[in-house]
C-alpha cells in the first residue's frame, strides 16, 4: 500500500463541534507546489567533481552548478505548467522596448532639426518642432511607464510561482524539519526564501530588458554614427589616414576601456556580495535566537554572553560591508569619469568637421546624443556589475537550498541507506513497529531491530537513559525521521496527535494558538474555554480573543497545558507524548494525565518520558538501552494487569508474554 495512504491522517482532520460549520480549507501549499511545477521526473543530479581538479577547481565547479541548477528551476515559469501571463508579458515587455528605441531614434532625429533650425534661425520651422516634441515625449514617457508596470508584473509573479514552488518543498515530508538533521549549505533557509529569492527573481528580468534594449539602441545608433560621422581624414607623418566611421570606433575603443576596467576592478564582487549575504543572514538569525529565546537569557543574566556574541557576528557583517565599499568606490571612480566623458568626446570629434563646415550644428548635436546613447548601451555592464554580482550570490544560496531539498527528495526515492516505510496495521491493533531500525543520514544506527504491537486503548510508556534514542523513535514514529529499515504501521482511517516538550505557539489570539493545527473558528468560545478550564488555564478565559505574544507571554508549564487543551478539542485516537509534561509539577502533570484519561478514555498513548509517576497512567512500559551499534528494545512488561493474551518482541526478547 502506498504510503499516502497508509499514513494516519492529522488530528485536525476532525469533524469541528459546535454550531458553526467547518471552514473551507485552503487548498495545501505542498500541492499547489507540485501544480505548479508540473513535474514528475526526479531532482537533478548533482554533478561529482574530477578528483584531479584542484581546491579552487572544485569550487569554481560548484558555482557553475549552482547557477545551472538554479535556472533548472526557475525556468519553469515559462513552461507549459508555469504562469499563463508569463508568455504575454514576456513578448508585451519586448515588443515595449523595441517600440521604445524608436521612439528614441525620433527624439534624436528632432534633436538634429531643431538645433539645425536654430542655426539657421528658422522661427516657423523651430516652433513646428517644439509642438512635435510634446507627442513624442509623451509617447517615450508612456512606454517607459508601461514598461515598469509589465517588467514589475513580470518579477512579481515570476517570485510568487517560484516561491510557492520552493516553500512547497520545504514544507513537504517534514523537510523543513530534516534539513537540521543532515548537513549541507543550507543555513538559514528563511532568509534564503525571503531575501534571495526575491534578488534571484527581479535582477534577471531587469538584466534581459537591460541588455536587450541595450543591443537594439547600439544597433540603431551605431547606423546613425556611421552615416552622419562619415569617414575621418588625420594627416600622419606626412601622409594622410582615413578612418570609415570614426564616431563608431571611438565609441567602441571608449566601451572597451571603460568595461575592461569595470571587469578588472571589480573581479570580487561576486565573491564579496555572496560572503556579505551570508553573514547578514547569520546577523539576523542572531538576533531572531535572542528574541525567540528572551526568557531564558533574561532568567540566566546571559545579556553580556548574547551581546558577545551578536557584536562577534556584526562584527562579521561590518567588515564585509568595508570590503564592498572598496568595490564600490572603485567601480563608481570608472561610472562617474565615463558619464562625464561620453558627451563631450562626440563634439570634441566632431568639432573639426564643424568648423571647416561639412557639417551642421544639427549633425553635430544629432551624433553626440547617438554617441552618449551607445555608449550607454556598450556601458551597460559598467552600471551593472556590482548588481549582476549580488544575483549571482543570491543565484547560489537559494540554489544551494534546492540542492539540498534534492538530496531530501532523492533519499525518499531510493533505498540506498534505508528508508522506513509506513503501512497498516493487520486486525484490531493501533500501530505496529515491524524489525524497525532507525539511522542517521550517513547510515549510522540509533535504534535497531524494534518489535511493537500497541493494541487500541493500551496506555505505553517509552523509558531508557537520555540518549538512548526515545526522541527519535517518536520522530520516526510519527514520519519525521526517514532513515532507517522495517515499517511503521497504522490502523486505518485512525488520527494521530504529537505533543512534543516545547509546544509551538502561533502568532494571532489565544483562540488560534489554542485550536492550533485545526482553523480558530473550528470550535466555538464555549468549547475552548471549557478546554482551557479543563487543563488548568481558566484565567485566560477573558483574554481567548485578545492578539498577544503569547509565544513569550506564557511559561514553560502554561504552553503544555495549552497543548493538552488542544488535546482535548482535536480527540485524536492516537497521542504520542515526548516529554510533554517536563515543564509541570507533579501534582500538576498528575491532574493533566487524569483529565486525559477521563475525556479521552479510548485514546491510544505512547509516552517518552522519565518520571517513574507517570508508570500510574500508563498500562505497559518499554525500555530502550544505548548499545554499540544503535539502542535496542531490552524490556516490555505491563504495567497493569490485561486480559488475554499477547505476543510482544517475540523475535528480540525470545520468550512469549501473557497478561
């Protein structure tokens, strides 16, 4: 059976009680992703360097792949399952720019009458022009606007569909969860999605119009050159030497020289803005740990060790930003004496043929702005370097996250280090943990060889040594942890519900952290307070609709009570409990395991704990035990006295129990 299938559905799947009816769900993220991406084939491979490359060699390798792989991806915005406007705005934007460059030739051909009119001091003819001028500038501001509204529209979307792309995988399988477990350069993925993607996504769609417009205005303008410069005539060393088009080639040798030192200058740029952008994201993730983690640091007095530490990392960020500074000074000294260079090398130039009169004041006026227009163009690369740097390290880091999600997506697809696969349960039992093995990523063994049949309603509690791996039984469990052997299996159409140490409390009100994973409207105000009565927690009646940090406004035991109340409004039939009532007192986990047992009284439990009391609630005790080569089941014995009879870790512990 498949494991789509197979797995035990989410304790919000449950039908809400109440008088209001159910929400309409939106539809889930992971499978517009794979809407949108409309593939079925595998991630790419990554391709192994030759071992006779050198350090630097590798590296260079990797980078290259990177960009490759991150194209790989973003490409299919234009595919057949991409976005519909994508095609549209893609041809609308060129045919824009096109249009627009002949607007501009009719700017510079206006620019050669009217100056020509004014030499020959043509009134009728110059204010003619000056009526003509007002249409053609409209018309060039017109598109210049539709050109932002369709290039933006074009970025937008284009980081919309790839962002929902790679959110999408992140989140799929608990990916988002397993990136933390294996290693790779993945860090940060957050910043990577939010900051990355969107420099990833609106450099390229700036650079194509930027360098197309740039080709079509040097194509145009280069003809206007050469037809107006006409040929030079330079007499040297007593001999006279022609040169065809000389407005071209100068304009030529100027962008060479000016691009040649942009490249050489700024050969760093790429490395330095990809340093930068990872010691930024290290900067706020910094930051985001002092402020997630604020009571514990205020409870211990750790302030100086905290600011220690953040000034180390700014520390980091401040000297990347000197190292770039460096860059930009020298890049702009080349930008700025270019800009100041380009109109006044045209009319020195053609200053001679002015003055001997073979050509006109027009002519003149005419070949400096078509000089300064392809100069522009061959310049592009000079005013867009240091941006061009800072896609590629954007490129690289979001590519460096995909890579890694292909890793994850190769490892579910292949055997090759052992997957746990996740089926059902055959007759009445609950879940059944079949010659389970769980390892790391690289193979290691944690927990091996694990026989468990847990029968409906049976209360189990998971005891061994910190270390022995419970956690990540639990996590394999509950299908977080892919690495490993043998199968987990469920009864059919059963919901599970996973209550881990530290609760995840949701932004938003009370209500929403309290109905968590399930919509805030599922349930109505009477139901949650009567759940929030039931856990302890009927002084927060009044507040259920109030929008606080309740993240950082309730403690340790107040977040696991609200848990449990979650408990009690999903009714799920399964519970695995990790360590769920660490943050209370005794009295108090006694009275939220009694108030569990009551509402829920055919709930299935599986408990990791390490308080011996918690053996009272429970029916049944295993024992996992740290040994070289993985942790092993070595005890399973029951707790209180059953009816029937049973097989339990028959093929671990050789022998046949009865109750």
């Amino acid at each position: 059976m498949s494991e789509a299938k197979s797995k035990p559905k989410p304790a919000n799947s449950a039908k809400p009680r109440g008088n209001k009816k159910p929400r309409l769900q939106a539809e889930p993220l992971v499978e517009i992703a794979s809407d949108v991406l409309g593939e079925a084939m595998p991630p790419p491979d990554a391709i192994e360097p030759d071992p006779k490359m050198t350090p630097e060699q590798v590296e260079q390798a990797r980078k290259k792949y990177l960009l490759k792989r991150f194209w790989i991806s973003s490409r299919g915005y234009w595919s057949r399952h991409g976005d519909r406007l994508a095609w549209p705005c893609t041809i609308g934007l060129l045919a824009l720019i096109g249009i627009n460059v002949g607007f501009q030739y009719g700017i510079n051909v206006w620019n050669r009458a009217i100056f020509d009119a004014i030499e020959q001091r043509n009134a009728h003819t110059v204010y003619f022009l000056s009526v003509v001028f007002l249409p053609l500038v409209a018309g060039n501001a017109s598109l210049v606007v539709a050109q932002v509204f369709i290039r933006m529209t074009i970025q937008r979307r284009w980081r919309s569909w790839l962002t929902t792309s790679v959110i999408g995988r992140w989140l799929a399988n608990g990916r988002y969860y397993q990136l933390n477990l294996i290693s790779g350069d993945h860090q940060n993925p957050e910043a990577r999605i939010a900051e990355d993607l969107r420099i990833a996504t609106e450099s390229p769609v700036d650079f194509i119009a930027g360098v197309i417009s740039a080709f079509l205005s040097a194509s145009t303008f280069i003809v206007v050159l050469w037809t107006i410069g006409g040929a030079l005539t330079l007499p040297i060393g007593g001999s006279n030497v022609t040169i065809p088009g000389f407005l071209v080639v100068t304009a030529v040798i100027y962008a060479a020289i000016t691009s040649t030192s942009m490249v050489v200058i700024g050969r760093h740029f790429i490395e330095l803005s990809e340093e930068k952008n990872q010691v930024e994201a290290e900067f706020r993730y910094t930051l985001s740990r002092v402020r997630e983690n604020g009571e514990s640091i205020a409870l211990l007095g750790g302030e100086e060790e905290e600011r220690s530490g953040i000034d180390n990392t700014f520390g980091h960020v401040l000297k990347q930003w000197a190292l770039l500074t460096g860059q930009h000074m020298r890049t702009a000294l080349v930008s700025q004496g270019s800009s100041l260079f380009a109109p006044v090398v045209p009319v020195l130039l053609c200053a001679p043929k002015f003055l001997e009169g073979s050509m006109t004041l027009g002519q003149v006026m005419q070949a400096a702005s078509a000089f300064a227009i392809v100069q522009g163009a061959f310049g592009w690369l000079v005013d867009n370097y240091p941006r061009l740097a800072d896609w590629n390290a954007s490129a690289r880091r979001i590519a460096s996250l995909m890579m890694s999600l292909d890793g994850l997506e190769r490892a579910e697809q292949s055997q090759a280090l052992g997957r746990i696969s996740h089926g059902e349960t055959e007759g009445d039992a609950m879940l059944s943990l079949k010659n389970l093995s769980v390892s790391l990523d690289d193979g290691t063994a944690v927990v091996r060889e694990t026989e468990v049949v847990i029968e409906s309603g049976e209360r189990v509690l998971v005891a061994g040594e910190s270390g022995s791996g419970k956690s990540t039984l639990v996590r394999a469990i509950a299908g977080l942890w892919p690495w490993g052997g043998g199968s987990v299996n469920f009864h059919p159409d059963k919901r599970m519900f996973m209550l881990p140490q530290r609760p995840y409390i949701p932004s938003g009100t009370l209500r929403r952290a309290t109905a968590y994973p399930g919509a805030a409207d599922n349930w109505t105000l009477d139901e949650i307070k009567a759940a929030l009565d039931k856990v302890g927690l009927g002084h927060l009646r009044d507040r259920i609709e109030e929008d606080a940090p309740w993240d950082q406004t309730l403690s340790g035991g107040e977040k696991q009570r609200l848990a449990f109340a979650r408990l009690l409004l999903h009714a799920p039939d399964i519970i695995v409990l990790d360590e769920a009532t660490a943050a209370l007192d005794e009295k108090s986990q006694d009275k939220m395991m009694e108030t569990i047992i009551h509402e829920l009284p055919k709930v299935t439990i599986i408990s990791v704990a390490h308080r011996v009391e918690l053996e009272a609630y429970h029916s049944r005790k295993i024992t996992l035990e740290r040994r070289k080569g993985g942790a092993k089941l070595v005890s399973d014995i029951d707790l209180v006295p059953r009816k029937g009879g049973r097989k339990l870790l028959a093929s671990l512990l050789g022998r046949r129990r009865s109750g």
